[in-house]
C-alpha cells in the first residue's frame, strides 16, 4: 500500500534506477514498519525541473500509504533524503517530498479496496 513515486532533472541510467528502486522499497518498507510486499516504487523519466531558479539536480517525491503515521514523516523525510544524496549525490536541501495519508476505502488493489 506504500507508494513512492521519484521524479528527477538528474539523468539516471536503468542499473542506478533499479538499485535505488530496490533500496528505497526497503527503506519504506521498514520505516513505515509495513511488508515489502505492499511497497510500490515509481521512478518518473528524466524531465526538466528548476529549483530555486537553477537546473542543479534537484529531485521531487510523493510518498502515499493508509495510515501514514504524521510521527514518522521528519524521519522518513530524512532517510529518504539521505537515499538520493547516497545513490544520486542530489542534496537534501534540493528535495521536495509530499506526503499523504490514503484512506483505506479510496486506495484499490486486486479487485477490491483495503
């Protein structure tokens, strides 16, 4: 039920994508204390983005999951901040991260809702 979709101006090559993929679903995973089974992570095409007025890389995540405790947004802002500076040498004062609460009713899988 965890989602986290990356999107970022930094060009990134299929083997860094699959590696950060696998880590960061692993970070999720155990901060949120939730089975990696339930984790999806969507990493976005290359695409052009400014912050702060400058293409430096920059990076902008979305982090859904049902009862997303608000207690655990600081740490996981930043793991997952220190993830892109470790993977993708993006610094976390380049990072937006918007996090969301899903209801269990409006959040679908196989078939059905949770």
């Amino acid at each position: 039920m965890p989602y986290l979709r990356i999107q970022t101006n930094r060009p990134v090559d299929d083997a860094e994508k699959k590696n950060l993929a696998q880590l960061a679903s692993a970070l999720v995973a155990r901060e949120l204390g939730k089975p990696e089974s339930y984790v999806m992570i969507a990493f976005a095409p290359q695409q052009p983005m400014l912050f702060g007025g400058n293409d430096a890389p920059c990076a902008y995540l979305e982090l859904k999951s049902i009862g997303l405790p608000a207690a655990r947004v600081q740490a996981l802002s930043q793991a997952l901040c220190q993830l892109l500076d470790d993977a993708l040498k993006i610094p976390p004062a380049r990072v937006y991260i918007e996090f969301s609460d899903a209801k269990a009713s409006l959040w679908g899988w196989d078939g059905a809702t949770f």
